[in-house]
C-alpha cells in the first residue's frame, strides 16, 4: 500500500481512455435523456423509447462480455454458463418487481399472480425480505457469487479445465433452466416473471424511470470498465494471464491457482448478477430461457467477435451482433441463426484476435505504409 | 472418468485441499547439513516402475549432478521432490522437518524449492521484466497481488537479477521473442527470484551455445554453498565443468555414485550407456 488506491485506480486507464469514458457518460445522461424528453416525438432527433430499451439493454449485455472476457480472456477458462448468473441476478430482483406489483396483479391478492394459480396461500419461506430492495440487492450479488463459489471451488480444486469445464458450466445453466421451467420450484415456472408495475415505487414504464436505468446501467458499465482495467493490471491480472499460460509454471513458482481462479470467476459471475438486475425491470421479463445453452454461448461469440482480453472488445461485440440481431430478427428473423453461425465461423477462422485485431492490424499497416 | 483424466496424474491423497495461508508449519531444518532426502521412493504409471527404490541424499550447499540414459527416472524424481506426482512408497524430506509427500506443488515452491523445466517454461506473453516480478518471493496470496505494487528495492532485486542473467537490456522485451538460450537463462532467473534453498534444475544448457553452457557453469558454481542445486543434465563438458559428485540413475534408483571421472569408468555405467 505504498501508494494510494485513488492514483492507483486513476492509472487504470490512460487519459485518452478517461476522456472517452466520460464522452460516454455525457452522451449517456445528459444528450441521451435530452434527446428523450425534451425533443418532440416528430423531430429526426428524437430518440423513441424502443431505443432507449434496446441500448439499455445491450449496456447489460456488454458488462456481461466484460465479466466473460475477464475469466475467458484474461483467465484462460471458457464458461458457457454464464447466463445462469445473469439469470440469478434477473431473478432476485424480478422477485423485488414482483412484490412491488401488490394488489395490482390480475387476482388483486397479496402474493403475486402465479402462486395464486398454485393455490399457495402465503409467500413461501425463501420469497422472505423479497419486498425489501435493500435485501433483494444483496440477494443480487450474493446468490451469483455462492453458486459460482460453490462450483467453482470443487471445479477448480479438481483441476478441470479446458472444454470439460466449458462442458460442465453448459450443463449447470441447463440444468438450472430445468428447475426453474418447473411450477413447483417458486419461481414463476416457464412464464418466469413479468407485467411488473414499480420499481421502489415509481412506474417502470414511465420515461423517467426508464432514463434513470438507462444512465444506472451507463454508470455501471463505466465503473465496471474501470476495475475491470484495474484488475488486469494488477498484479492479481499479470499472474491471471501467466496461470492461462502456463499454469504449471504459476505453481512452482509459489502462487495456488486455485485462488486466483476462483476469485476472478466469482467476480465475473457477480458482474453478470448485476447486469441481470438492471436488464429485467427494462425488458419487463425474466423466464428460464435466460438460463437456456444458447445464451451462454451467444455471449462467448459476442466478446469473440469483439476482441477477447482487450475489455473494449466485448463491449464491441455486444453492440455489434446484438445491434445485428435485433436488426436480422425485425427483417429477416429466419435467418438470424445462419448469420450467427456464419460470423462465429469467421471470426473463428480469419479473425481471432475479434474486430479490436482487425482494427489494430489495420492502424500497423497504416503506420508501416506511412513509415 | 472424464474428470479423472484432468487430476493430472494425482494419485489419492492429495485432494488439493490446499488453503490459503496455511503454507506448512515446519521450519526448515538444515542442522544436520541435509537438504534433501529420498528414501526408498518408489513410483509406478501402470505398472512400469518409473522410481524403483530409489535412495538420495544431498547436502546442504552441495552441487549434484544427475545423469542416466532416458527413462532412468531423473524428471519423475523432480516431480516427486516438487510435488507433481506422489510416490506410490518412500519417505521424501526438505531438512528435517519438511515432508515433500504430504505438500502441494505451491507450499513445496514456499519451502524453498525452485524447480526450472526441461523445456523453458516462462511466460510468453509477459514481458522479462514481469516474468521475474512475478517469481520474487512474496506473499503470493491474492488480496496481496491486488494489492501489489513495487518498492524500490523489489525493484533493485529484479535489476541484479537482470544483470545476473544478462538480460539488463531486454527488460521489457516480450519473453516469448528471447532466443532459446536466454529464455533458459530467464528460468534460472526467475529461479533466483524465488530466492530458493534447493535448486532443481532439468537440462539448464539445452540450446544454449558452448559460450552460454560456460558461463552458466560458472553461475552454478558461484551458487553453490548458499544454494544446493541438483542439476540433471547430458552435456558431459558441462557436468565436468560444476565439479561435484556425479549420481547415476538406471532403471528408477541410483546405479553409480561418484566424481565424474570415477563414475565414467565404472563397468556397469558403460554397459547402461553404450552396452545396448
């Protein structure tokens, strides 16, 4: 601790990050929200709701290529399960959105509509606090972060790596969709939670509260950007990347992998939690399909495709193919899975290091034509 | 049974129950000028017996050389001393206190066991500089590498070191583009950065040029005494250049023993060597 966290945390970026950052941030809550609501409907500046949701969105999806590039990148291990912890997240605080819809649902009881349909009499014991936002936000973090403690001890203390953990992550999150499709398990079942009416006590659909999740999830973007950079170059990210490249080396030379494993993966995990609260009161739903294979794997294509172990890469890439998908899903939503496969293919084959490799070859060539 | 294939060869036993913090109680005892002590150890993959009772003592200071046709056992008894592979029987002590048996790879690294590979094993896409940051010897837990952040005197070790290896120039060149023979001689760095007791070194001069060999037959022997350093290597010129007693392993346990010259006209060293 020789020298202060603050100027430490200041060096996590250079100043052309810092100036982009809060580029970022000023067109984030103020020209955003300017545009939003100050702009009438029929002006070409005018930023429509539909677009607010989608950016707010894709803002939870690329701090969910964050967290991924951080333990695939940086650590050298591939989860194809993380949408369980997005979904964690989305869950306990949909149970918060539940609570706060009281009387308003559909039967106008005091428990939310789906148990009513189960003929539950009273919230069960595990929906507990769930009305208390204070106790829904830790949930928020600390359910994420025991579940991926709790796997990723016994998967990293038995040394299972490469595709076999990539394997077995796949098989956790569909194995959780699984529980969470059944009625019983309290959770909603296959309709998961929706038609939510507040959010600590203000209208979700109302433009403001949808500006202020919007600029939550901006501000949560940039902070995690941040620490992520600071974490990679600590020295905590320097031996991350010598484990992902020689472990052994790590070993023998006194560092327990088990550790440095286990504390990136939890923090990955809880980053995604986080993510998962903020994109369920914007989209309005969260059901078991956020848990299913598919997405676990959508997210390894995004930071792919952007650019792994570089941090802005990812970002790119949920941009880039979620800005595709919702475009191919409204045009031609037939052939969305085709277009998937096809970029995985060559950003497989031709662009490895994503389009952040692209973009830098292409500055060195630039450089060395000039020179 | 997927799973088991990924325990890299951990036989029962060690179930990695490693915690944090809790690198071994023992002390190391070199009263009675024993590093490092083998008895009987005797490791087996699917019945072929790789160690077969095999018996070693090195002393502290000391400088061994071990040299065995391939197949004799020499990197499988590395793996015993650092902790890769256990021993299915035998008795492996650092001191007089220290288990090898019952330790992990990482608490054998904090006892003061240096281990440099066959193959040069650094980290490629660090730089020289952070290749030897990394090995320092520190608390390695990871709220201190969070915490991390070089004092001036860290930082001088790391530039003796640097001269020592005679990489000064190349401090912040990728490792990954070194020449093979300055790769090995960052692995012996970042071996020194570890400031270790015992000194297990696998080939040290493969690759290297005669000029490289000699001059860090030279660093050995400057080494010894402070260190013990346990050195399997195939270049006669360069065991003869370190001196010291020579052990010959055949087979998993010890065939020969001796200065090179008396080891070298030993009948049955000949015979392993030349006779097949």
């Amino acid at each position: 601790m020789r020298k202060p966290l603050t100027l430490r945390i200041l060096s996590a970026l250079d100043s052309k990050g810092w100036l982009a950052l809060g580029v970022f941030l000023a067109l984030a809550l103020v020209v955003v929200p300017l545009l939003h609501l100050a702009v009438p409907e029929d002006s070409a500046f005018h930023l429509s709701t539909y677009f607010i949701t989608l950016i707010g969105k894709i803002m939870c999806y690329a701090l969910v290529a964050v967290a991924m590039d951080l333990i695939w990148g940086y650590g050298g291990i591939l989860s194809l399960g993380h949408g369980l912890f997005f979904a964690l997240g989305g869950y306990a605080f949909g149970m918060y959105l539940m609570r706060q819809i009281g009387r308003d649902g559909s039967y106008g009881a005091d428990i939310p509509d789906f148990m009513v349909f189960l003929d539950w009499k009273e919230i069960p014991w595990f929906w507990s606090g769930s009305d208390s936002f204070l106790w829904v936000a830790i949930l928020v973090i600390v359910v994420p972060a025991l579940v991926a403690f709790i796997f990723g001890y016994f998967a990293f203390r038995s040394r299972i790596k490469g595709v076999y953990f990539s394997i077995i992550t796949q098989a956790l999150t569909y194995a959780a969709m699984l529980l969470f499709f059944r009625n019983e398990t309290g959770f909603g079942g296959n309709n998961g939670f929706t038609d939510f009416k507040r959010v600590l006590g203000f209208s979700v659909t109302s433009p403001e509260t949808r500006l202020v999740l919007f600029g939550l999830t901006a501000v949560m973007l940039a902070v995690t950007l941040v620490f992520a950079s600071w974490l990679v170059k600590s020295k905590f990210g320097r031996v991350l990347t010598a484990i992902r490249d020689a472990e052994s080396r790590v070993m023998f030379i006194g560092y327990n992998p088990l550790w440095y494993k286990l504390t990136i993966w939890v923090i990955s995990a809880v980053l995604c939690g986080i993510a998962g609260a903020l994109y369920v009161p914007q989209v309005g739903i969260i059901n078991p399909s956020e848990m299913s294979p598919a997405n676990s794997i959508e997210i390894a294509i995004w930071v792919a495709v952007g650019g792994r172990g570089t941090l802005i890469g990812p970002i790119i890439g949920a941009f880039v193919v979620n800005l595709a998908k919702s475009w191919f899903t409204v045009s031609f939503p037939e052939y969305w899975l085709f277009f998937l496969g096809l970029l995985f293919i060559v950003v497989t084959l031709m662009l490895p290091q994503g389009l952040v490799g692209l973009w830098k070859k292409l500055m060195a060539r630039k450089e060395g034509a000039a020179a | 049974m997927i799973l088991e294939n990924t325990l890299d060869d951990r036989p029962e036993g060690s179930d990695g129950s490693d915690q944090m913090g809790h690198f071994v109680t023992g002390e190391l005892d070199l009263s009675h000028g024993v590093a490092l002590y083998l008895e009987d150890i005797t490791v087996s993959f699917d019945g072929f017996k790789a160690l077969n009772n095999l018996n070693l003592e090195i002393d502290a200071g000391e400088l061994r050389c071990i040299i065995g046709p391939n197949g004799a056992g020499k990197t499988t008894m590395m793996d015993v001393i650092t902790g890769k592979t256990r021993p299915d029987s035998g008795k492996a002590f650092f001191g007089q206190t220290i288990d090898l048996t019952r330790l992990t790879e990482p608490e054998i690294a904090h006892v003061g066991i240096g281990r440099k590979f066959q193959k040069p094993t650094i980290f490629e896409q660090h730089t020289v500089f952070e290749n030897l940051e990394l090995a320092m010897k520190t608390d390695k837990r990871v709220w201190k590498s969070l915490m991390a952040w070089l004092a001036g005197d860290e930082r001088d070790r790391i530039a003796e070191t640097l001269k020592l290896i005679r990489l000064n120039g190349e401090a912040d060149r990728q490792a990954g583009l070194l020449s093979h023979g300055q790769k090995q001689w960052l692995e012996i760095g970042m071996l020194l950065m570890q400031e270790p007791k015992l000194l297990l070194l696998d080939e040290p001069v493969a690759g290297m040029t005669d000029d490289e060999t000699m001059r860090t037959a030279e660093l050995f022997v400057s080494l010894a005494g402070m260190h013990s350093l346990v050195v399997v290597e195939h270049d006669m010129a360069f065991v003869e250049k370190l001196g010291g007693l020579v052990t010959v392993l055949h087979e998993g346990s010890v065939l020969a023993e001796g200065d090179l010259a008396t080891v070298q006209n030993d009948q049955r060293v000949i015979e392993v060597y030349l006779g097949r």
